[in-house]
C-alpha cells in the first residue's frame, strides 16, 4: 500500500552535509502543528504510554511524566526560546493560539 508523505517541510536542497536543516524562513502552522507545537514530542509519550499498556508495564508508565519532564527541560524549552528570539511576535502569537502538547 503507498503512503504518501504528509508534510515534506524540508527539501533536500535545505539540509547541509550533516544533514540538519539550514534555516527555517517561516512558522509552520499547517498539519499536526495546528494541534501541538511538539507533534514528534507529544508521539514520543504517547509511545511510552502505549509500550506500557501493552506490556502491562507499571514501570514504563511510571516513567513516562519522568521522560515527558525531561523532554520538556531538555528539548522543548531551549527550543521554544530559540524560536521565540529568531520569529518574535509571530511565535508568540502561535503559542497562544496553538498548545503546547494537546
């Protein structure tokens, strides 16, 4: 069955040789960014909660607020303080309209 892709947001001609985007010209608002600001974040806890339920791991699931935090110290605050420096105003618009995880 052929899936296509949903949102190709970087073109080849965009990463470097480590391939790592260039720069980002714009806010995305499109796709699973109109829902979450951190839509691979927000799938990565999900993940933990679903390996937890089937495999009816109390561990995995006690864990998962411990990876979310971690996360969000590590990942998502630095991130959301680059943006908020490089976009402004239009940033700041966009979390107020968008959540940060649902």
């Amino acid at each position: 069955m052929y899936v296509p892709p949903v949102y190709p947001y970087v073109t080849p001609r965009e990463l470097s040789s480590t391939g790592v985007a260039r720069t980002q010209v714009a806010i995305v608002g499109a796709g699973p960014y109109r829902f979450t600001r951190n839509p691979m974040y927000l799938g990565m806890v999900l993940l933990c909660i679903a390996a937890a339920i089937l495999l009816a791991s109390e561990w995995i699931l006690a864990l998962t607020p411990v990876c979310a935090l971690a996360l969000w110290w590590f990942a998502v605050r630095p991130e959301e303080a680059y943006l908020e420096e490089k976009f402004g105003e239009g940033y700041r618009a966009y979390k107020r309209r968008v959540r940060r995880w649902i």
